[in-house]
C-alpha cells in the first residue's frame, strides 16, 4: 500500500445508505484509517440480517484520491472528495443522474458523538 502524500485528512469514519435492489437501502460504514487500514460494516435496512463487516488495507489508484478495497466478495471503488467519499461503478467513475447523490457517504465529524 503506498501512503498518500496528500497526509491524512482522509482519515475517519464516513457513513451513507446506499441503494439496494431488495430494500430500502444498505446502511454503510466505512472507516480509513492513517496507517492504510480500512474496516467496512453494511447494513440491509429493515432486514433482520447481521452486518456484513469487512477490513483490510486500502490500495491507493490516485494517491490522497481514489483508492479500491478487497473483500472476499467484490473490489470496490471510491473517491475522496472534501469531506465526502463517492463509491464509485465498475468503470472506476462517479455514478451519473438522480440516483448518484446515493452513492455518496459523508465524514462523520470527529467528536461528534455518534455512531
């Protein structure tokens, strides 16, 4: 994993609901950590299911940008972008039209409080 040299403001917890094809949606969220790890909890909304709950180390495509995650089902893709991150299609680009605010998770502020 190579260390962005954009620092580690990129670092923390960031949450969303993404769209899902059987449901209200998939509660999301996904933390970076400063040292290249990631740990990732979805959640189908109005399931009674466990989370989904992945880690790993992220690998950086753009450094302090675009990065994808492995987990034992998918690649994944995203983009920081301020305080936002932007999952991103298989194409590696930012999903277009109504649906695409959907597919933003926003940084939780850090003493915030929730979780």
């Amino acid at each position: 994993m190579e260390e962005p040299n954009a620092g580690t403001s990129w670092a923390g917890e960031y949450k969303g609901v993404i769209p899902s094809a059987d449901g209200p949606g998939v509660q999301m969220i996904l933390t970076l950590g400063a040292d290249g790890s990631f740990k990732k909890v979805a959640t189908l909304i109005e399931k009674e299911a466990l989370p989904y709950v992945t880690d790993g180390k992220i690998e950086w495509i753009e450094k302090g940008k675009r990065f994808r995650i492995h987990d034992p089902y998918r690649e994944e893709m995203y983009e920081l972008d301020g305080g936002s991150l932007y999952v991103l299609d298989a194409e590696g680009k930012r999903v277009k039209g109504k649906i695409g605010a959907y597919y933003v998770l926003h940084k939780v502020a850090e003493g915030s409080g929730r979780k």
